[in-house]
C-alpha cells in the first residue's frame, strides 16, 4: 500500500491534516564529492509552520527535493509518523511542493488548472475539491481566467491551491514568494499563515529572508554549509543565538571577541580590546576561554555622556546616522576601529543631532549580552584574527 493511500484524518474543509511528525534522520546528500547535505537529523511536529532559513548554497532546497522524492538521499531515513518514506517515488508520498516559478498551465483556465490534478487521478469530485481549494486561497472570482490575466501575486495562490487540492499531508513551499514585490509578499505571508492555521498541514517553506521566516514559522531552523545551526522558535532564536552564524543571519548583532577572566555572581566576566563586559552565564554557550561577546544593536543605547555606574559601556565615535522613519541608525566605531549599529526608536526627535565625527558613550544592561563560541571561519574572514581575545568586530578600551 503506497503512503498516500493510507488512512488519514480530515482537517478543516475537508483537508487531510498530517497524522504524523516529520523526521530526517542523519540525512546526508553527496552530489559527487560535495556534501549538499550533511548529516542532518530534524523533526517537524505535524501541523507546524516550519521554516528553513539560510544563505544560497546552504542545502535548503536539496533538503525539500528529498522530502518530496525528487532527490534519494545518500544516508538516512526519512519518514512521517512511522511511514519510512525512503526510497518512495515522488508520487508516493503525501507531499506536494510548490516552487517558485509557478509553472501552471497557460492554455488551462484557473479552476482546470487546479482540478488537473485530481482529474488525472480520476476522482469524480474534481471540480468540486478544485473550488474548495480556491476558495480557501481567495481566489474563486477568478476562476474562469486563465493564468497570463493574473497578477504574480494571484498566480502564487493558485499555485498553492493546485498544491493543496492533493491533499498533502506535508506542503513544501521553495521560495514561493520570492517573485513578489515587498508588499505582495508580506500580504502573501499573512495570506499563507491563515491558510496553513486553517487546513491544520505541516508547512515548510524555504526561505533566504530572514523576517519572513520569524514573522511565519512556528519554528525556524537555520542552516549554514548543509547542517543545521540552530533551531527552535523565532523569539528564541532571535534573544539567544547559540553561533555567531545565526547571531548575524537571524537580524543583526554587535560582536567581539575576547576571553573569559572570571565570574561574578550569575555573570562571566569578560575581557574584549581591553574593556570589561559581563555576560549572564546562563546566556553563553561557552564558559571559560575564547568567547565572542555579543548584543543586539536595539538593546544599546547612545549617549553624549559616559553613563554613571553601569559597567557595561564603551566610548565611541559616530560614523553614520541614517533615519529610516520609525527608527534611526547609528554607526558607531571604536577606538579599536570596530564598528557597532545601534538603533534608536525615534521617541525622542531632540536626539538626532548627533552628526558623524561626535564622540558618544554606547551602555547595554548585561541581561541582554550573550556568548558565543568564536566562529574561526568567522575570524579568519576579518582582519586581524590572529588572536581570539583581539577584536574583529568589538568594543575596546578607551
Ligand atoms: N544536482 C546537483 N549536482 C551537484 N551539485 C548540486 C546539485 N544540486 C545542488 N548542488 C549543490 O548543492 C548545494 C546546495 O544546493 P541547494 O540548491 O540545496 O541550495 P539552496 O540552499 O537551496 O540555495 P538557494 O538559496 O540559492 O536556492 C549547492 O552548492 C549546489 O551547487
Ligand atoms: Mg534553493
């Protein structure tokens, strides 16, 4: 019996929901002697919103094409509950994958479109599923147009019907936004959010843009080099990046290397350039040695003044100020010659006289610092990292 006949449950509508996790075990993928994929164990709980972040090359879409079967893995299992999918034809499995490029038919109208699927197989109710799933993506005024009389953005939905009406357990989405202008694809994304919470099926979408991973995913997994460095939810992942690779793919962040001196109560003690921070213990991956100290650029603020008492601060120069509306962004260096960001909500409109050339006092509170282990590709990429407690990128002394 082929996967996708088995018995499954019904969700909202009519859509089946996935009746289990997905898991990739140790999955590894060699394309002659490069490793695309390298190892990777992962589990997508039924019914989430599951993003796979990371930069071009990174294994994101060589991951979907062995879930959806188009690729066999190397090594490793595959499976959804206790279904091992591995070694499946595409068709097999409870999955549909909806690419970038939107491929529908040009000659088809948009409801033919979406019950081709379901006519090739044979089912009777064709026309009826085709309009349920046009339905749920909004799109049932158009359904007698053909393709080319769509917008991308309408094009996009009817690619996701025509995914959905398959009734996949598992919807794998590559890029599909990535045609779109910005404010398409963040009504896109809303669009695809409800849609996802309404049929109750296990999402993954591949994405490079990192807001639109944690404004949609339940759980955001980044990869970097074909394994995964972190993973978890967005807010965590966001407060308490484990590597200084997710520390700068997920948003932005201020780092510096140095070495750990000692502790304080719940806190590290930290040397950087010359200047001492402090890193609460329970937010460092490390705990003695090297360390990458870090925070992020919303949680330091900047002032004309050295702060009185805080421990926690660092004299610098302004090099840039550029106001974008809501927020204003400094560019600060340090007398070691690293450049910070800090961003400052424009609350106070007094405050941007600041002018590239002024000298400034950067302060964090130490509950927002965290440690990372120092990334030595990271290192070797900057100037001067001969030694890990010099700074790449960092505060120093003044
Ligand atoms: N069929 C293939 N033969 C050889 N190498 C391949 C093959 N398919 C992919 N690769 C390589 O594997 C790596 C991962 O490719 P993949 O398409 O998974 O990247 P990606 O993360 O989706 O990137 P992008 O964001 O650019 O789409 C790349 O370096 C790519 O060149
Ligand atoms: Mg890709």
């Amino acid at each position: 019996m082929s996967v996708f006949s088995s018995a499954r449950g019904k969700g909202s509508r009519g859509f089946r929901q996935a009746q289990g996790d997905l898991h990739l075990d140790a999955v590894t993928k060699v394309f002659g002697d490069f490793t695309a994929v390298d190892d990777l164990t992962l589990d997508v709980p039924r019914g989430s919103f599951f993003a796979l972040l990371g930069p071009s090359g990174c294994g994101k879409t060589t991951t979907l094409r062995m879930v959806a079967g188009l690729e066999q893995p190397t090594s490793g299992r595959l499976l959804i509950g206790d279904t091992d999918l591995t070694g499946s034809r595409p068709y097999e499995r409870p999955v549909n994958t909806v690419f970038q490029s939107y491929a529908l038919f040009p000659h088809l109208t948009i409801r033919d479109n979406v019950s081709f699927g379901p006519k090739r197989r044979g089912e009777q109710d064709a026309v009826r599923l085709a309009d349920e799933a046009l339905e749920l993506v909004q799109m049932t005024h158009l359904a007698a147009r053909k393709p080319s009389q769509l917008s991308g953005g309408q094009q996009q939905r009817v690619a996701v019907a025509r995914a959905l009406v398959n009734r996949p357990e598992v919807l794998l989405l590559d890029e599909p936004l990535g045609a779109l202008d910005l404010k398409l694809r963040r009504q896109m994304q809303v669009e695809l959010k409800r849609i996802q919470t309404e049929v109750g099926l296990t999402f993954i979408h591949v994405t490079h843009d990192q807001e639109e991973a944690m404004t949609m995913a339940d759980t955001v997994a980044v990869m970097n080099l074909g394994h995964i460095e972190q993973l978890g939810h967005p807010e965590v992942l966001y407060d308490l990046p484990k590597t200084s690779f997710v520390a700068n793919f997920l948003g932005q962040s201020n780092l510096g290397n140095g070495v750990v001196t000692g502790t304080e109560g719940t806190n590290l003690v930290v040397e950087v350039a010359g200047t001492t921070v402090r890193i609460p213990k329970a937010r460092s991956s490390v705990s003695e040695g090297p360390i990458t100290f870090g925070v992020r650029p919303e949680k330091v603020r900047i002032t004309e003044t050295q702060p009185v008492g805080g421990g926690n601060d660092v004299k610098a120069t302004v090099v840039d100020v550029s106001f974008s509306g809501v927020a204003t962004q400094f560019l600060v260096t340090t007398p070691s010659g690293a450049t910070w960001a800090v961003y400052e909500q424009n609350l106070d409109i007094e405050r941007n006289h600041l002018r590239p050339g002024d000298a400034v006092w950067l302060e964090w509170n130490s509950g927002h610092a965290f440690g990372v282990p120092v990334d030595d590709a990271a290192a070797a990429a900057g100037a001067d990292a001969a030694d890990a407690a010099s700074p790449t990128a960092s505060v120093d002394a003044s």
